[in-house]
C-alpha cells in the first residue's frame, strides 16, 4: 500500500503478491518500489501505474529487498530463507537466470526487460536467513547485510566472494536499517551523516554507513528488548541533540534515547500492539511508527509548529 508521506492518505494498492510482504522499499526517486514476499517471489513496481514491472521468482521467503541509492536503479538486492544474497541487474537478458528465475509482466515486449540476470554474492557464505540488505549510500559497489546468524557483512560486489568487514552483534537481529541526516546542525565528524543502525536482543549498534565499512561507532545496552531502532543526529531545534528510537515486542511504548549517552529522554504511548517498525524522516522532523494493532504513527520531532502540530 502506498501513502502520502505528509498527510497519510492512501494513493494505491500494489495487487498480485499470493503470500505475506516482508518488506518493501521505494527507489529514491520514488518511481519504483520493491517488495519481498512469502510468496517467494519479490516484485517491482511502478509507482505510478501500478503494474508489476517484474515478478523474480526465488526458491524461498524473500525477506530483504534494496534498490541503491540511484534515480532510476539499475539493480536490486534481494535475500532470504534461501540464505542467499542476489544481485539483479535489471537492464541485463541472458538464456536464464543464475539461481532464479523470472516472470515477466504481461505487457513486457523488450527481450531485456523480460529476463533481468541474478547473481549470487558470497556462495555458501550466509548460514541463516537474510533478514536486511542494504546499499551503501555512497558507494554502490558495497552492499551490507543482516542475517539471523547474528552477523553484519558488508560486501564489495568487485570482490564478491566473501564479505570485506563482518561484525557479530549480541542478540538476535530485529532491524537493520541506513539513516541519513540531510539537516546538520551538530558538531559531529562527516561520516556520521549516513549510520547504519541495528537492533539485536537488548543492544543497539551504530557504524559508519559511509567510508568504513564495518567500523562501530557507538553502542548501547537498553533495559527492554529493541526491535527496531532508527536514529538521526540533528539537532531537533530546541537544544536536543542526536536522537534514537526503538521499537519492540515486550511492550507497546515508543522509547526516544539521547544518541551520545542512551539516556531515555522521551516514551511515546499510544500503540496497542507490539512496535516493529521505526524510522526518521530525512529532515529529522518527524520520526514513524509501525505497529502490530494495524497502525502507522507519525511522532513530531522539533520545535515549533509543524504540519498539523501546533
């Protein structure tokens, strides 16, 4: 289902997925989104129309799916139960597929558009499922990702057979996501404009999503489990600094942490249901929620008025 990011309004529904959607992302132009099914398939969209632009099959749940950070993307990471990381290239035919298969749209009248090519990083490296896969924001030859086996990998696609950084958090993984500040206002070094946050069990890690992969730089222990976590490190305008926030199964709170010392500075309640999802807008402003009790929360984070806040 796609919303208006301002208002919340429902433009449109993508049809065709027979299984449950694990995740969705949208391009950063907007004009495609990805999802990754039960199904086993993940499929492209066009935003605009609707249509399912490409159904890839897969032999597996597709938990993960990522376009980088290009207009117009090329390529896409898929993961998942398979414990396997694909690359697509989307402008590339061939006789078939490695390791997948693909079901073009009906519309479909370019032999290239019709069999996009898939190939595998990392062979037999994964040994759980792939729950996250992430392009660097800088870099389009270093994709990251997160699996159950407690392991962050990131991996340079000129040199794909085995990861170039790998870390092993304590805890289960429950989200793994880039957060990018495009309003700074702190006094922080360059590279922390892009953080890949994670959360496992009741730790939340933050590394270098720029230059250094696999370097941490920063991580807290909470006192509840985190599911979910994003951060963002601009000021919120009223003398508050970087914040993050998490999500979880053992309550229904939104907890709001100071980024430099964990300090909780702020909980949120209004969800009746488990928290799974969180994430910040990019100018810091507003930070959402996504809950088991069917909803998506929108949590104002400035001074001032904003929006329907006054």
């Amino acid at each position: 289902m796609l919303r208006d990011g301002i208002t919340g309004d429902w433009i449109g529904t993508f049809l065709g997925h027979k299984g449950a959607v694990w995740q969705a992302r949208l391009s950063s132009d907007s004009s495609l989104a990805v999802t990754g099914s039960a199904d086993f398939s993940a499929k492209i969209w066009d935003t605009h129309t609707g249509e399912a632009l490409y159904t890839l099959q897969h032999n597996h749940i597709v938990r993960a799916v990522a376009f980088p950070t290009s207009p117009s993307p090329s390529m896409l990471a898929t993961g998942g139960a398979e414990k396997k990381l694909r690359v697509w290239d989307l402008n590339r035919s061939g006789n078939g597929v490695s390791n997948g298969t693909t079901s073009p749209p009906p519309s479909s009248s370019s032999p290239a558009a019709s069999n996009p090519t898939s190939y595998e990083i990392g062979t037999n490296v994964h040994t759980a499922t792939i729950k996250s896969a992430i392009w660097s924001p800088t870099d389009t030859n270093i994709l990251i990702t997160a699996a159950d086996d407690k392991k962050i990998r990131w991996w340079d696609l000129r040199t794909s057979r085995a990861p170039v950084a790998e870390y092993t958090v304590d805890g289960p993984i429950g989200s793994c996501e880039m957060n990018t500040s495009s309003s700074r206002t702190l006094a922080t070094p360059v590279t922390d404009a892009s953080i890949l946050s994670v959360a496992a069990g009741k730790n939340v890690y933050f590394f270098d999503g720029t230059s250094r992969p696999g370097t941490l730089l920063k991580s807290h222990k909470l006192p509840q489990q985190a599911d979910a976590v994003a951060v963002n490190l601009a000021s919120d305008g009223n003398g508050g600094r970087g914040k993050f926030v998490t999500g979880g199964a053992t309550d229904t709170w939104v907890h709001v942490y100071d980024y430099e010392t964990g300090e909780e500075v702020e909980v949120g309640k209004g969800h009746h249901g488990p928290v799974w999802s969180v994430g910040f807008a990019p100018d810091g402003k507003l930070y959402a929620t996504g809950s088991e009790d069917g909803t998506v929360k929108l949590w104002k984070n400035c001074a001032g008025e904003f929006g329907l806040w006054k």
